[in-house]
C-alpha cells in the first residue's frame, strides 16, 4: 500500500473516532465545522489541491434540478389537499441567517472534503468506504439532538428517519463525487436541506413518508447519474434547445402551482394582503395561506385565531375577539385588525367566513397589491 493511502487512511480512522467521541460530548455544529474545515486545511496542505474534474457537470446538475424541482412541485400540489404544517424555525431575516449560515458552510467544506479524500484515495476502496462512513457520522452527530436512543420505539423511529436516508444520501455523494466532482453535490444539498429554514410553511407529510422521498430522491439521481457515466463513450451531447425547454417546463410548473394557491378551488390556497391592518404580525404585501373551513369546523374556531371573510365582496383577514353563540346553528364573529384601535363595527355570520389563516409567505403578495391599486386608481 502507498504510503500517501496508509495516512489518508490513518487521518480518517482518527476522524471517525473523533466524531463518534464528539457524539458523546457536544452537537454544536460550530465545532463539526472547525472540525472538518481544519481536516480540509490539514489534507491541502499535505497532499496539495486536486485538480476539479466537473464532466458532465452541465447534464449532472439538469439531472438534480430535474428531479428536485418535482419533488416540490409534487409534494406541495399534494400539501393542498392533505395540509401544511408551519416551519419549527422563525422565518425572520436574522433568523433565516442564523440558522443557515452554519449548514450552508456545513455542506461546502464537507463537499470539498469528501472530493478531496475520494480524489486522493480513488484506487483505494477502504478509504472511499470509510469516507462514506465518515459523512454519515456527521450527518448523525447534526440531527441526533433531541432523540433519546435509550427509548427502544424513539431508537426505531432515529434508524429509518435519520440513519437510512443518510445512508443512501452519502452512497450517492460519494458515488458523485469520485464520478464528476464536489460542485453537483452542493447544489443538490443546498437544494434540499437548507429550504426548511426558509420556507414558512411545508406539506404535512408525516415523518415516514419524508424518510421515504430522501431515501427516493438520491436514488433517482443516483440511477441517472449511473445511466449518464455509462454512455459517456457514446458522447451524445444535449443541445441547447434542450435545456432551455427544461427551464421553460420548470417555469411553467412553477407557475401552475402560483395558480393553484392562488386560485382558490382547494383547501389551502394563498391571497395577498392588501392593508397593514394586522401588522406587525402580518404586513401589506404579505400572502397568507388559508385553511377552508366546514360549517362544523367553523362552529370550533376559538377566541385569537387569524379569521378570513367576505365582507361587501372584499376578503378581509382579522383577528377573532369575541364569539357570540345565538343557537347551535346561528353564530357571530367580531373581528379586529392587530393594528387597529377599535373592533371592526360589524358581525361576521357563518355563511361569510371563507376560513382561517395558517401561515404567512413574506413580500410575496406584493406584485398583485400593487396591481390592485393601479387598477383601483384608474
């Protein structure tokens, strides 16, 4: 064995043993990252920089936009009929910062690690298997808080929420990276890990099912991946027209997804505020997504809930502050505007409320208020 291969082998042993220690003590991702970015530094500095090798980097990263594009198009069509549930994270611009920062630096240095142990060691099939290992690791050590693994039922739910899609996941990067490079794999990381810090609202697909799709996903690239590689000596190339009929599709779908939120016809759908009524808690410009309502569940809506109406054909959406109860069948809503100093000076019966607000999008709406008001002006 190559000397060079015996402490590219020893360094990651001693960081597998590192991370698995590290485990035990801390899950601050500031130390994974100080971590991996002196390995990094400490890898450069020995071997040198490899030279980057992005072929087919073009289709590769087609491939991913492809695939990714219609995991979200997919799942939040299906969001509207099965329900979205709130982001965990505070969807401010400090806290989006925050809390993206550190991963986003997070997959970059473990990108270009991971290129740098497979490019060095690539005749060496222990290294490139332990670096596999190694990535896993680190995706275990930044999710593993909050999993009490001494609970058989949560040690369970950890292995098939966490520990096989992380399996498949890092197969699959290693498999690019020793094919094409670190640059496809950044793009698909970023693509799908870091819109949960900023997406305010995500399909409600239940823990399973989400294990599931990141268990599918990188095997579909995976397999495109393996079906491109193999006919590279066929050398076929995509023509530009190809790829801009993509991107046309891409926008189309983007836009057909625009039309269902906003046209109403499902359970959740998304309208534009047009006042600043509710402020600070919801600002003009803002989309708000509303939850549609039976008559049974209006019947349920409590005392501070966000209420959506008709009044006099306009949609308005104001905080509920008191209910009043006439018969089993007869009830009345009053209503007020977070921003405002007095009760909105009507009731609002059952037949007008459309139903309640359960997210917000920030600045979204702002095209349709300003076309609103153009056109009100006129």
């Amino acid at each position: 064995m190559k000397k060079s291969y015996k402490l590219l082998l020893s360094v990651e042993i001693i960081s597998i043993i590192f991370i698995l220690f590290l485990i035990n003590i801390s899950t601050n991702i500031f130390y994974i990252i100080g971590f991996i970015a002196l390995e990094l530094l400490l890898l450069v500095k020995y071997f040198g920089i490899e030279k980057k090798h992005d072929k087919y980097k073009r289709e590769n990263i087609l491939n991913i936009l492809i695939v990714i594009f219609s995991y979200y198009f997919i799942t939040y069509l299906l969001g509207l009929y099965i329900g979205f549930v709130q982001s965990s994270y505070i969807i401010k611009f400090v806290y989006i910062i925050k809390n993206l920062f550190p991963h986003l630096v997070l997959i970059i240095i473990s990108e270009m690690l991971r290129y740098e142990y497979i490019s060095k060691g690539k005749k060496n099939k222990v290294i490139i298997v332990l670096s596999a290992i190694f990535f896993i690791l680190v995706d275990v050590i930044t999710k593993i808080k909050g999993y009490n693994l001494t609970d058989l039922q949560v040690l369970i739910t950890f292995i098939a929420s966490i520990i096989v899609p992380s399996i498949t996941k890092n197969v699959f990067l290693t498999y690019e990276s020793y094919m094409a490079g670190y640059r496809a794999n950044i793009i698909y990381r970023c693509l799908m890990e870091l819109p949960m810090y900023i997406l305010p609202i995500l399909p409600n697909l239940g823990i399973y099912v989400n294990s599931s799709i990141e268990v599918i996903i990188p095997s579909v690239i995976f397999y495109l991946s393996y079906e491109l590689y193999r006919n590279k000596d066929k050398k076929e190339k995509i023509k530009s027209k190809k790829t801009y009929d993509i991107f046309f599709y891409i926008i189309v779908i983007i836009l057909l997804v625009i039309m269902a939120l906003t046209s109403g016809l499902f359970r959740y759908h998304a309208i534009a505020v047009g006042s600043g009524s509710m402020t600070p808690n919801i600002n003009k410009g803002d989309a708000v997504i509303v939850k549609k309502l039976s008559v049974e569940e209006i019947k349920n809506i409590e005392v501070g809930e966000i209420l959506v109406f008709k009044k006099d054909g306009v949609t308005i959406v104001h905080r509920v502050v008191q209910i009043n109860k006439i018969t089993e069948d007869k009830y009345y809503f009053y209503t007020k505007g977070d921003n405002n100093n007095s009760y909105d000076g009507y009731p609002i019966s059952i037949e007008n409320v459309v139903g309640v607000a359960k997210g917000k999008i920030r600045y979204i709406g702002y095209p349709t208020v300003i076309l609103n008001e153009i056109l009100e002006s006129r």
